[in-house]
C-alpha cells in the first residue's frame, strides 16, 4: 500500500476502480447554507484513497465549480479520477432544507451516465459499485454491462445504499438490485436497506437469500450493534467497535472502503472464519473513527492500524 491521503502519479496501477455518483451535499438552515462532497460511491472511494489503496474513480460531474471542488477534494486523497468523469454541464446535487423547529425537506438535482472505460485487458483487483449509480438511468444500465464484462475477471463488490426517494417502485428496485447481486462477489447493505428490499425477511434471512443469488459474502451492518458477515459455509456476527459518537456521517461508507481494504489484504484464507472475523473488525475499527468526529471524516491507514492495535475494550 501507498502512504495514506497522499497523491500518487497517474501512471500508478490501480487496486481498486470505483464507479458511481460523486455529488454536492446542500444543508440549509435558518443561519446559512453549507455545501459538502457527498455521493456513497465517491465517498468510498475517498475512504480508500484515505487508506492508501491505490483507487480511481469513474464518476460524472459538471464543468462548474463544484465539480473542481469535488474533484479537488478526491484528488487530495490520492483518488485518481477517470477520463470522461467531467461529462455533465452541471454537477448533481442533493438538497437538505433543514426549518426552524427542525423539519427537514429534500430535493435531488441529480444526473447519472458514464462512458464505460476498456477494463477488459487490466482489470482492477476489486471493482466497486452501487446507489444511486446503480438504478438510475441512462447510466445504471451501463453499469450493469461493465459488471458483465468484469464479472470473471475482478472481485466485484456492491453496495446499494438505498434511497427510496429516487428508485421507483419497491418491486422494481428490487429487481435491479437482485439482477445486479448476481453479477457481484461481495455485498453490503445496511439493516435499513435490508429492511427496506425484504421487509418479509429477518437479516439472517436477507443474508442468506443474497448468498442463493449468487453472492459469496453478504455483509450487513447493524449500527452500534455491529455486523453480519455470511458466506455459504459460515455465518459471523462482528461487535461494533467501542468509541464515543460525534455523528454518523458516512460511517457506512467508511465501513465499505476498509471491507475492500481487507479483502486486498486477506492473503491466502479466502473466505474462511478467521479472515471473515478480520474483514468485519478492520471494518468495524474504521466506521467507529469516522462516527467518533463531525462529518464525513474517514480514517488514513495510520489511524486505523492504531485503533486495531488498541484493546477491544478500548
């Protein structure tokens, strides 16, 4: 692995490609507006630039000025951004309107498509995908035949961060999600999201139906509560690591960017118990970095290896 958060030259192979929506987050309130990066995809791939994984990005942004502060602001953590990531003539953004007494209403201006890259002749380790990239067209069906091309070829892992919001009708998004799982190794969902796709199912249930659809290694987070981590010989469940809570922001993201740093290290235990444990705790250790300060702060791999070295009740 590389230094952590440090740029690197753009001849550098990557480990990881990354392929979703990169965003501007708008929060107004009574005393102002304040504007953050935002879009799961790219915040996971921020995480992993953080963590010093070799990454790219093919995202689509605007030729604005959010666009080159998004652009900025991935760059700075050594994420390499894609030809053709600045196809749209204005960055997506999703809006928060936060009243007086603290009622929240949202609007989303967001726009998804992307030219698919020739990844065939040097595919990426890992390959990572998922939200709103993943159901929203033009773009999500391109996405769905980049996922076919690499499907032998790459570990392909998926998260779909659901926002019902922006998916249509439960049983089409459903039908998305379940056609893409098919084409992935590992996928992530939150109990939200699985309470949301399988409100029928228990989450032992929606792991193991995500396994029958072909995955082999279904992980769902479950807050304080920690995590599940199923494949088809066994099934784990992770505590949640101890440390005190500023906020949640991108806490699930930040879970998903350490889960691909551990399955670049893992070594050769593929996915028995052991590395299992492993995977959800380096997960775990990095998810309670980033709830333990303000915003979406994810950890540098300096930070995480220190937290792992503490003791478990540290």
């Amino acid at each position: 692995m590389h230094t952590s958060g440090k740029p690197r030259p753009p001849q550098q192979s990557l480990d990881v490609v990354v392929i979703g929506e990169a965003l501007i987050d708008v929060v107004t309130t009574p005393r102002g507006t304040i504007e953050y990066p935002g879009g799961s995809p790219a915040n996971v791939a921020y995480g992993l630039g953080r963590l010093g994984v070799g990454t790219g990005l093919l995202t689509s942004l605007g030729a604005d000025r959010r666009g080159d502060a998004l652009e900025e602001h991935l760059t700075g953590a050594g994420v390499t951004l894609l030809p053709g990531s600045r196809s749209l003539e204005k960055t997506s953004t999703a809006t928060a309107t936060i009243a007086s007494d603290g009622s929240a209403g949202y609007a989303f201006d967001i726009a998804w498509d992307v030219e698919p890259p020739d990844l065939a002749h040097t595919p990426p380790k890992v390959l990572h995908t998922g939200s709103i990239a993943s159901f929203l067209s033009p773009g999500a069906g391109k996405v769905k035949a980049i996922l076919q091309q690499l499907q032998d070829a790459c570990t392909i892992t998926y998260d779909p961060n659901i926002r019902p919001a922006l998916l249509g009708t439960h049983a089409q998004a459903r039908g998305t999600f379940e056609e893409l799982v098919h084409l992935t190794n590992v996928v992530k969902l939150s109990d939200d999201d699985a309470a949301w796709l399988y409100p029928e199912k228990t989450l032992e249930e929606t792991a193991s139906h995500l396994l029958d659809l072909g995955a082999d290694l279904a992980v769902i987070t479950r807050g304080s509560s920690g995590s599940l981590l199923a494949t088809p010989s066994a099934s784990l469940s992770i505590p949640a690591a101890k440390t005190s809570v500023a906020d949640t922001i991108g806490a699930g993201d930040s879970y998903m960017s350490a889960l691909i740093l551990g399955l670049l290290t893992r070594g050769a235990g593929g996915l028995a118990p052991s590395v299992l444990d492993q995977l959800g705790r380096t997960a775990a250790a990095a998810a309670a970095i980033t709830v333990s300060r303000a915003g979406a702060r994810p950890p540098t791999e300096d930070e995480l290896r220190a937290k792992l070295q503490q003791p478990a009740h540290a």
